[in-house]
C-alpha cells in the first residue's frame, strides 16, 4: 500500500513513518523540521498554504492516510487560537474532503481530551466536554472529518515513545531527567491510559484492513496515574524512582487546564480487532528494547539541519 503520514518529524508520526514502512511504500509530510531518512520518502510542506493538501496528494498517490500533523502543544494552542483552529479543525476537513474525493482511507488523529476529564471511564458513546483551546480545536476536528468522509477512522490516542527531539513525550521527560539525576514531579491525581506510538502503528493497519469507520479510542488497555508511569518506566530502567516526587497537579504551575481522568474504555476497538490493546508494562519494556537497540540515537541523527535563513 501507498501511506501518506502527516506530521512525520512529529512524536506519533515519525514511529508511525518507520514501523509502516518496513511493509509498504510510505510518505511522510514535515513543515518546519527537515528529516535525513531512506526509510520513507520525506515531503517537505506547510499545509496550511493553499493547494498545499492537494499537492501532497497528487504526489503520493495514497491508498491510506494517516493524518497526525496538528498543533498538539496545549500552550502554543491557548497562547495562538486561530492558529490551532487551522490546524486542528480547518485542515482536517480539507484533508477529509480531498482523501475522499481520490478514493483513498484516512484515519484521523485525534485525543482523549476533548473530556473534562471529571468522570473517567469514558467510551466512544459519552458525550466530550473539551475544555482549552486544543481539546475544543480537536473535537471541532473530528466533527468536520466525519462530515466530510464518514468512512474515516477518527482515533482517539495519548502515547508515550522516543521522539526526533528527544524531549517530546512524558516518557523521555521521565527518561531525560531520571538519568541525569534530576528531581522530578509525578502527578498523582492526573490519569491516562498511553500507549506506546510505535505500537499504535501495527493497530491502525489493521484497522485499515479491518475496513473500520468511525470513532474508536486507540489508547494502551491501563488506567494510571502519571505518577504511577514515572515510577514504571524508572523501574523498567534500572533509574533511581526516589527522584520522582509524588505531587498535586494543582501545585504544577502549569499555565493550560489538565484533565484529572482521561482513562478511556477500549472495548469497542478490542472487540472489532478480537484482541486486547497492550498494557503500560508491555509498551515500557519494548521501549526499554527500543532504546537498547539505540532507536533513540537513530532518531536524532535523522534531523537535517535547517538552512540558514537570509
Ligand atoms: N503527544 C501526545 O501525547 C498526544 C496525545 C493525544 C493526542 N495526540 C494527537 O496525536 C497527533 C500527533 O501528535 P504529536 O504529539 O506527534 O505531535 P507533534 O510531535 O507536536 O508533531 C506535530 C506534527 O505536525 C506537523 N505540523 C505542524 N504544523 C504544520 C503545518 N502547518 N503543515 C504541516 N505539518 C505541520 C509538525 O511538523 P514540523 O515539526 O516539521 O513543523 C509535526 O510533524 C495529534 O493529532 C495530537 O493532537 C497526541
């Protein structure tokens, strides 16, 4: 198949981009950072610039889209709403409508935000209530791809992994600092349910190939606090735990809202796939292996320097 991945200098993009193409022919769209890879062919573009979309479309010829590009950083979205708009919402739809046009497959990637996060236990049926400019921005999102192209996958995730950057996920946060000896806070009234980004690729192929549609919460099968993640993954490797410092996310001083309870129930998803979504060990110790295997090393020598600008 001919897979088109959006965002793939992004945390979930670039796993996506490497573990699909193992497989099949696979493109993956960047904007501002540039990727050395002979994995997967790498587009350079802003997608936000008009015709954009359909270029990139016209250049890949996909089969399947795996729409990952999004302004997914909570501040940048509180601090620039139009922009966030653009991304998460406007962009989607024009994405839907031209993927559905060619006859190709997308699945969209949205977030387990767009709940408050008050209740927890949340399935596809429970109505969100996002809360901050990025969870509305995302649910707004989601609406307009299953307007434009019903038969789209929308895809709630949170995932944790090794990113180009090396600073982009609560995993390397945890990783980064632990291993340099740094004191850490660990929230312990703040719950997620994350999975592993590479392992998210293997599920939507085979969701893709399971011709599902419709919305599905993609997140790892455990319900834990942040706290609780940070005290596995230093457990998991071999990092000293009493660095992490159990506290209150109300004391954070972090500037955008955090939803206390984003477990979501994945039943739905288990049950079209007839299989479980793996657990928080399972996806912790194959990132361990990951990093054994020098994955993240390999990641940050895939970043292209940025042409010096005039
Ligand atoms: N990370 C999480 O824990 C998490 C949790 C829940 C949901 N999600 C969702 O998962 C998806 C991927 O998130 P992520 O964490 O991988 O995001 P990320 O690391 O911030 O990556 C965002 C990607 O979007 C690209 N992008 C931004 N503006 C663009 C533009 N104008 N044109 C083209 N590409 C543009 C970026 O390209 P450049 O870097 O090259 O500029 C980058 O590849 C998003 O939909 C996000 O909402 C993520």
């Amino acid at each position: 198949m001919h897979i088109l991945i959006t965002g793939a200098s992004g945390l979930l993009g670039l796993n996506l981009a490497l573990e699909t193409a193992h497989r099949h022919t696979v493109f993956g769209s960047v904007n501002q950072n540039s990727l050395k890879t002979s994995a997967f062919q790498v587009k350079q573009t802003d997608l936000l610039v008009p015709g954009a979309v359909e270029r990139l479309l016209e250049a890949s010829q996909p089969d399947w889209v795996i729409h990952c590009a999004a302004l997914a950083n909570l501040d940048a979205c509180e601090a620039d709403p139009d922009l966030a708009q653009k991304l998460n919402t406007e962009l989607p739809r024009t994405l839907a409508k031209h993927v559905v046009r060619g006859g190709a497959r997308l699945v969209h990637i949205s977030t387990d935000s767009v709940f408050d996060g008050r209740g927890g236990d949340y399935t596809e049926d429970d109505s969100p209530n996002p809360i901050g400019v990025y969870s509305r921005t995302k649910l707004d999102g989601e609406r307009a791809v299953a307007e434009a192209d019903p038969s789209a996958i929308i895809a709630r995730v949170n995932l944790f992994g090794w990113s180009l950057n090396g600073n982009r996920s609560l995993s390397e946060f945890f990783f980064n600092n632990l291993s340099q000896g740094r004191q850490v806070m660990g929230f312990t009234d703040v719950f997620f349910c994350p999975i592993l980004a590479n392992d998210l690729a293997g599920i939507f192929i085979k969701m893709l190939e399971r011709n599902l549609s419709g919305l599905y919460h993609v997140v790892g099968a455990e319900c834990l606090s942040k706290y609780e993640f940070g005290m596995r993954l230093a457990q998991c490797f071999n990092l000293d735990d009493n660095l992490i410092k159990p506290t209150s996310v109300t004391r954070s001083g972090l500037k955008a809202y955090r939803s206390p309870n984003l477990c979501l129930r994945t039943d739905k998803l288990a049950g079209a796939l007839g299989e479980a979504l793996p657990g928080t060990s399972i996806g912790l110790e194959k990132l361990y292996q990951l990093h054994q295997l020098g994955y993240p090393d390999m990641l940050h020598s895939m970043k292209a320097e940025q042409p010096e600008s005039s």
